[in-house]
C-alpha cells in the first residue's frame, strides 16, 4: 500500500529546464570555443604552418652562365624532371600554391671543369604577388641530383651516301646519290666530335631499281676508320635522311655527223668518213634515253671547213642529262678522198629565189670567179660551169633598197655528190616595188 505524502515535505518543480542543465550542449559549447581559441591563435597570435607541392620541375637554365663562362655545358643530366618542395609561411596564403609558383634550380658552384658533379637543388617563389610575405621554399626529395659537364662544341658534316646494298636491273646503273639534307650539325664534347669522321646514310632495297626513287635512311656516325661509331653525349641535328637515288638507263648507241653547208639536193651518204669512235656507251633517265637512236657529234660546215688531207676534232653532244660512261667527249673526224676530185670554175649563172613581193632585185655581178668543187673525181671532170649555179636567197637575207653585197650557195643541180667550199657573193641592186 503506497505510503502516504507528508504534506510539508518540498515537491520538485514541474516547470522548464535550463540548457546549461544538459552535458551534451555543455560539450559542444566547449568544443566551439576551442576551435575559436585556436583560430584566433593561429590567425593572429602563431599563423605559421607548411605544404608540400608536388611535382616542381627543375629549371636546368636559370644560373647556367656559371659554368658556360667556363666554356663548359651538361652533357648528361638525371632523369628526374620534378621534385616535391616544402613551403613554410604563413598558413592563410601558402595553401593556395601551386607547382607553377615556384621554381626549382640547381647551384653550379661547385663546377669547376669537366667531370661529373653533384649539384644541391634550391627552390624559391617566384611568383611573389599573389603570394607575399615571409614564404620558405625547401626541396624535400630528391635534394641533390648529379650531372656531367664537358666541353661542348659543334661540328658541321656533309652526309655521305652508301648505296652498296642497293641492287638495279639489268641494263640500268645508279648514277648518283643524294641527301636531305645535305649536311649534319654535331653538337657535343670536343673529345667525343674528335673521333666523328663521317655521317653516312646507310641505304638498301629490297628490289632491284630501275628508275629513280628516294628512300628514308638512318644516319650513322664514323670514325676514321670507316667504323660505326656511338658517343655517349653528342647528338645531331637530324637521325635521318631522306636519300634519293637516281637511277639511269644503259645504251651503247652510234656516232653519226650532221652536215650543213651543203647544196640543196646533196647526198651526205656519199661523204666517205670514218670516226675515231663509232659508238658511245651513255646513261640517262630512262624516259630521255630510250626514245634515242643515234648521238650527233658537232655539225660539220662542209662549205667552210672541208680540205683535203685533214682530220678534225668534233665534241660529242649529248642531250640533257646524258652521260658518257666511255669518258669521251669528242672524236676524230677522218675522211676518205681517195677517189676525190677537184675543180675550180667561173660560174656565170646567177639567180635569186624567195624575193619578197615588195622589193626587185638586180644583179649587178655577171660572174663569180674560182668557185672550188669537190666530188668524186669522174663527175668532177665530166663538170662544167654551165652546170653550176650561183644561188641567192632572199630569205635568208636582210634586203635594203639600194645596192647591196648579197652571199650566194653553189647549187649543182646536176650531180647530188659534188659541193663546194668557200664563200661568195654577188653585188645587187635592190628596189621597192
């Protein structure tokens, strides 16, 4: 049975209860005001701290004169390209740097000459604008690295083409070689540029050529011995080349003479001659060489140049980009006038051809006197003046009214085995019509 209430004994109060009364609100409470406590000291009373920033990429440039006024330059450097960097400073503005604030370098104090050195790397803020005050830069890992100073020089070379791998069809020959480019600049110790001799471009096929092609090709370096040769520092321009190999058609082709001089219904078949050479074994591009017959030596003035007895000497013209594989750039010239006569006549009959429509022309001479004839010697004795022509051509000459000295060609329309040597004219007298 419950026991009964004292009527004088307190009852607890029924009414609202203060925060302050529950331990969770008086925990929180305490938390908070740590956390301004340690704001407030560490904004205003010890605002110091430090990050790490990752990944700074080291700047082989800045300091260089150091040693490249000693006529040195880094031969071999590490293969690390960035390092992790502390930074110490104020804690407010050091968080928001980044790897782009800061440059990482090595001091070449302590390069002196060739060799390989161990060099500190440092770290400073460049970037002090967004970023000033009293900020510390450290280099965490790695804080030394090594690299290898020499002396350093260039060293300019033609490329040389070794085209011995490279087979051609038959009847063909490769007639030169070239590189693009041309020439190759070393770059690296004078110890190592010593040894370089030659930069030879190295090139092959798997097909035998028969035309002009250009392949890629792989630079080697050599030295003196023609021996492949690899330094450990030097480097060049380009490791390759682009080789083009020109590749030509072989033919032995005949010797033949073109004459001019000569009369108009002349058979130059008739001319007995010999050459020194009969053919010429030549080269060229297949498409120039294969449409050709015969090679001409150099025309043969049969007007001016003939005597009897003499030999001549006549360059070989070859056309354009024609080679001569037989080294000879002329031959002999030799004629055979065994049966060869000759004659010396005055001719009377004159005439002009071609006369344009607006000019007249007269001729004044009445003869041309000691015209030399050669031809074979029956059909030079059976010859008379009478069968010879004294011919002007009005195309071939510049006519002006009044009288005029005009160059005459002996025609022989009687015989196409006789010519003669020499040059004529006649005087005329030339009207406007």
């Amino acid at each position: 049975m419950p026991k009964p209430t004292d009527p004088k004994t307190p009852q607890p109060s029924t009414g609202r209860k203060s925060l302050w009364s529950y331990p969770l609100f008086s925990l929180i409470l305490a938390l908070f005001c740590g956390f301004v406590a340690w704001t407030v000291v560490a904004v205003y009373v010890d605002p110091q701290g430090s990050v790490t920033v990752q990944d700074v990429p080291i700047n082989y440039a800045n300091g260089a004169s150091a040693y490249t006024s000693q006529g040195l330059d880094i031969v071999e450097k590490p293969s690390i390209e960035t390092v992790d960097v502390r930074v110490d400073g104020n804690s407010t503005i050091i968080g928001n740097i980044t790897n782009s604030d800061i440059m990482v370098y090595p001091s070449y104090a302590g390069v002196s000459g060739a060799g390989r050195v161990t060099l500190r790397l440092q770290a400073r803020l460049v970037n002090t604008t967004d970023f000033p005050g009293d900020i510390e830069c450290t280099v965490e890992s790695p804080r030394t690295i090594e690299a290898v100073f020499d002396e350093v020089s260039e060293k300019t070379l033609a490329i040389t083409v070794d085209a011995s791998a490279v087979s051609v069809a038959e009847g063909y020959m490769l007639n030169r070689s070239a590189a693009v480019p041309a020439e190759i600049t070393l770059r690296g110790p004078t110890s190592e540029l010593d040894q370089i001799a030659s930069v030879v471009a190295t090139v092959s096929s798997d097909a035998e050529l028969s035309d002009t092609t250009t392949v890629p090709a792989t630079l080697e370096l050599r030295d003196e011995n023609g021996e492949v040769y690899t330094p450990q520092y030097t480097t060049m321009d380009s490791e390759t080349a682009n080789v083009t190999l020109t590749v030509y058609q072989v033919r032995e082709l005949p010797l033949v003479v073109d004459f001019i001089g000569t009369p108009t219904n002349f058979d130059t078949r008739s001319l007995r001659y010999t050459l020194s050479q009969d053919t010429l074994r030549v080269a060229g591009p297949a498409r120039t060489i294969s449409a050709l017959e015969e090679l001409t030596v150099t025309n043969f003035d049969l007007s001016q140049e003939f005597e009897l007895g003499r030999d001549y000497q006549r360059l070989v013209e070859l056309p354009s980009g024609i080679v001569s594989l037989d080294g000879v750039t002329s031959v002999t010239l030799s004629f055979d006038t065994s049966d060869m006569g000759s004659t010396t006549l005055n001719i009377s009959n004159i005439s002009a051809i071609n006369v344009p429509s607006n000019y007249e022309v007269e001729i004044l001479s009445s003869m041309v006197s000691g015209v030399t004839l050669y031809g074979p010697a029956e059909e030079v004795e059976a010859l008379s003046a009478d069968s010879v022509v004294a011919q002007i051509d009005c195309q071939s000459v510049n006519l002006t009214v009044g009288q005029q000295t005009i160059p005459v060609t002996i025609q022989i329309p009687s015989s196409s085995r006789i010519f003669a040597t020499g040059s004529y004219t006649v005087q005329c007298e030339v009207r406007a019509r």
